[in-house]
C-alpha cells in the first residue's frame, strides 16, 4: 500500500512540475505555444533516459530511490529562482529552462521504475501504474484549481519540493532496515533537505518580493 502511495504522490508532483515550469517560462519569455512544447516534450524525453538509466541503480534500490528523492528537492528547490536569476540577468533563461527541465525528468523517469524493483512482485505493477496515472491526473487539475490560485510560482517550486521531502522522509522510515549503509547519513540528508523545502515554502514571497525590487525596483507596498 505504501509503494501505491509512493507512486501516485510522486505522479502528482511530475504532472505539476511539468505545468510549473511551462506556466513560468511562458510569463519570463511569452511564447506559451512553444513554451509547454519544450517542456513537455523535453520531460518526456527525460523521463525515458531516466528509466533506462534506472538498471544503473538496480542494486540497491531503496537507496538510489532516496536519493531520486532528494535530487528532485533541490531540483524544484532552485528551478524557479534560478530561472528568474537567468532572465533577470539574461543570461540564457531557456538553456536553464532546459537544464531543470532535464533534471527533473531524468529523476522521475527514475521512480517508477525503481518503485518496480522494490515491489518486485509483477502482479502488482498494474497497481503501480494505476496509482501513478490517477496521481497525474489530480497533480494536473490541481495546478489550475488550487496551486496556481492560492500559491506563487515560487511557493508551488517550494511546496512540490516540501512534497517530495515527505515522500523521502515516508520512505526512509518505512524501509529504514532495507538500507544496508550510511542510514545515519540519509537521516541528515533528508532532514537538511526537508528543512529547505519548509523554509522557501515560509519566505517564499519575500524572496520573491526581493529579488523583483533588486534587479527590477520595483516596489511593494
């Protein structure tokens, strides 16, 4: 039940994070069209190099799925900052635009996968793969609905993050015994990046706030 849990949570974060990174790109540089084109093919793409580059990792599952985990913390930590740094500064913003979007892709392409292996039983991968389909299909009405209405773009970057901290935390307790080394190690890593998941998830609108008066002056009242 926890790996079914584990597969939609991590299918509503990819659809979000697909619609995250289209919507800002699409009100840093217009272009909506060619925006969600890049973004979702692009992931698409990711995501089936990140399976394929899954086998690679296939020894120690448990592990190289906490770790997917946390790479796409920081991932969805930085990318809205970032992305905003870039073309405030016009330095490339789609080549970081890309760079995210390939990284992110490249991580989810990994989980299911490796969620496989840990429930190795075949019987169960249809569950698998209902949870991950119906986990996409929330993560894509709420975007519109509830994250992109109530919450800034660098909030939802902070929130999706805070999402994916909490599965790796859910996951380090749950199969705790399963990882053979370094638990004390996966411990701090999870807490530090949980931590700065909560913590950009409070300031985000000062950071935002911040950096739009320093590169832009504009002010906020």
């Amino acid at each position: 039940m926890f790996v079914y849990l584990c597969a939609g949570s991590v299918a509503f974060t990819c659809v979000a994070y697909e619609l995250l990174l289209g919507s800002y790109a699409t009100f840093l540089m217009g272009a909506s069209i060619l925006q969600y084109s890049l973004v979702i093919s692009l992931m698409m793409l990711s995501m089936g190099v990140g399976a394929l580059l899954s086998k690679l990792f296939s020894q120690n599952s448990f592990s190289s799925f906490l770790g997917v985990e946390v790479f796409l913390c920081w991932c969805a930590l930085l990318a809205v900052p970032l992305m905003y740094l870039s073309f405030a500064l016009n330095f490339a913003p789609r080549a970081v635009l890309i760079l995210f979007v390939s990284c992110l892709g490249l991580g989810i392409g990994m989980e299911i996968p490796l969620l496989s292996q840990i429930n190795s039983d075949h019987k169960t991968l249809t569950k698998i793969l209902f949870s991950d389909y119906a986990g996409g299909f929330l993560g894509g009405l709420a975007f519109p609905i509830v994250l992109f209405p109530y919450f800034g773009f660098f909030r939802i970057g902070a929130m999706l993050g805070l999402i994916n901290a909490v599965i790796g935390l859910s996951f380090y307790f749950f199969f705790r015994h399963q990882l053979t080394r370094n638990k004390t190690m996966w411990a701090i890593i999870v807490g530090i990046t949980l931590i700065a998941c909560g913590g950009e998830f409070v300031f985000a609108e000062q950071l935002r706030v911040g950096m739009e008066s320093y590169f832009f002056n504009i002010s906020h009242k």
